[in-house]
C-alpha cells in the first residue's frame, strides 16, 4: 500500500481570512451556578480566567465528550465561551424576547462585529491589545441549564421558555476556547481575528 | 446593531464522519536533532509523549507562530507529530527516491488506512485500544531541517534534495496532535478516527 503513488486529493483550501471584532462584555464564572458575573477586565493565563471555574490545564469529561468516561480528566480545551451580540439577537428573536444576556449563559466574552460568529472555524485566533491571545476550539452547543437561566432572568409571562431554549440557540451559542498566549482581556477592546486555511474532508 | 435580528447565514455543515486506521510506527524524539527513535509503543500524558522534547502543557512559540514573541510560552497543540504512510509515498514518487521514513522527519507516530491523512479536520479525535486519545490541531508544514534530515539518511547520489523536500512535501507532511486522554500507543493498534462537523466560513 505504501509502495504505490497515490495521486494527492484536490481539495480546495480557503486562504486565511482576517477581520476585526470588540469586546462587548467580559463575565467571570465563579460558583457552581451556570451565570457568569460582569467585570470590565479578565485576566488570562495558560489555565485559563483567573478566578473562573472552568481554568486548569485539564478538565474532567462531561456530556458533551459521551466517548470519555464522566469525571475522567482529559485536554482542558474550554476555558472561555464566547458568544456574540449579534448571535443573542437572533435567539431574542426566535423566543420572543426583549434581549438575551451574555451572563445568563454563563458566556465569558461577548463580541461584536464578526459575522457568523457562532460558525468561526476551530484554530481561530483572537488578538487582544495586551497581547493576550485565545484560539478558538469548537461550536458551542445550548444546553438545558442555560435555558432555565434565561427563563431566571427574564419577567414573568415566560414560563416554559427554558425548553424553547436548546432549537432556538443551535449554531448561534458561541464558541468555546483556549488561552493561547497570557494577558487581559478589557471592555472595548479591539479584537484582531485570524481564520486559518480551511477545507472540508470527505474521507 | 445588536437590537437588529439578523438571519443566519445558510452555513452547509457536513456530518460527523468516523473511519479507521492503523498504527505502522511510533517513535520519540528525545534530542535537539529532527529524527526520532522507533519504538513498539509509546506512553502518553497530558503533557505529551513521556520522554519526548515536545512535551509539556506549553511550549516556545517558533517561527510557524510569526505573530508571537520568539521563545515566548504559549499553549502547547504540538505534541505529537503524525504522518501517513500513503503521504509520505508520494513524496518519496515526488522525489524519486525509494521512500521517505517517518522517523527520518520526526514523526513521533505513522499511521495508514486513512485518505488523505494530511487533510484530517482539526478537532479530529484519533481514539487508540488502550483509551488514549489523540486531537488533531493543524496540518503540518514541510521545513527545510526535514529535507535535509531525509537527504542524509538516502544513499550517495541525492546531493542537493533537501531544497526539493518542502515543494515535494507541501499538504503532505501529515498533522500535530495534542493528548486528549493519556494512554499507550502500539505498533499495530486499530485507530478509530472520528471527524468532526465541518464547514466553510467565509466572513
């Protein structure tokens, strides 16, 4: 098998694409619950938020790995989740609701200005004014418990809305990441992003 | 901007894909020079592969990196280095040589069975018998140091082949892996490889 000259796939690769964001809220994740806190700075190292709950180099396997057994430590690659504004109104639309906060989901960071956010590619890189650097690792998907948080949080007259939550937030609930390189993260900041080469493999 | 309800883009995303291969050669690289040493298996941590200079939760930031500080810390998504078999045949075809070895590039494992192993999507998970995983970060780009390590290891006659390696190798020279869950891997081993959702963003 080795010995024959395989012709080589065509497969096409999208260049690297650059483009800008800013920081449209920054929450940490303390406790136990899934809400995050508002603060106007983050401070960032290899683990992870200082302070949240979600740092460290490993995190135990949870539901979202099913491959894993539950509690085993494996690659912590979610220190932050991400959403975007943009992304928040359109499930605010779908629910039928005034707004949907960054904290109720327990969202780290929220952006503003890059389009399709929750669809940004793994290997995503996200530069920050201090230097800090985050790499982005995967689509985050809604869960039960943040529907309840949202239904928590809004006024009365909207009972039942934790389990429209899930259909209406598929593909717009952000994306989780990893610290790549130390630093802060500030209200404002402007946010260099780097999109690597993709492609799609068929096998 | 974020009270206005955007549509969501019409974003193709194709399923999860899951094949199998198989582990042809393992090896570590335990000094400053690019060869690696074969083994029939190798142990895994967090860190990486025990042993291996690539290990640890970080590692200093290189020339693939250009955006960072030189020898800065940053997350370490290089632990280990794969190739297949198949890929490196042509380039062996490419150069006119017989073969082109895994160990003569540094591939810490070499791996066959799987189409265009080059192409394997981040965020691929490469699930091995003994429950190690590995998680697939980024292809791998040819360097000049490979192209001369794979001319001094080639009989007399391939003087001047090292500048030919990296346009032979381009998309060829396999991918880098971080442990997602430590373990062994042995010569021999199934690899049930399972791809991720992919899709195109294009901003």
């Amino acid at each position: 098998m080795a010995d024959e000259v395989r012709q080589v796939a065509a497969i096409d690769v999208v260049s690297v694409i650059k483009c800008r964001g800013r920081v449209e809220r920054l929450a940490v994740a303390a406790g136990e619950e899934i809400g995050a806190r508002s603060l106007d700075r983050l401070t960032v190292t290899h683990e992870g938020i200082v302070g949240d709950r979600h740092a460290g180099f490993t995190r135990p396997a949870d539901v979202r790995v099913p491959w894993f057994p539950r509690g085993e430590p494996i690659h912590n690659e979610r220190h932050l989740s991400i959403v975007s504004l943009e992304d928040l109104a359109v499930i605010a639309g779908r629910l039928g609701v005034e707004k949907v906060e960054p904290e109720w989901l327990g969202a780290n960071l929220a952006v503003s200005g890059i389009p399709d956010f929750s669809f940004i590619p793994r290997g995503t890189r996200l530069f920050f004014p201090s230097g800090a650097v985050l790499a982005v690792t995967d689509q985050n998907a809604p869960c039960r418990f943040a529907g309840a948080e949202v239904e928590r949080n809004l006024p009365p007259g909207h009972e039942g809305l934790a389990l429209k939550f899930s259909p209406a937030a598929k593909r717009l609930r952000g994306v989780v990441a990893y610290v790549d390189r130390p630093g802060e993260l500030a209200m404002g900041d402007a946010i260099e992003v780097r999109v690597p080469e993709q492609w799609v493999w068929r096998g």
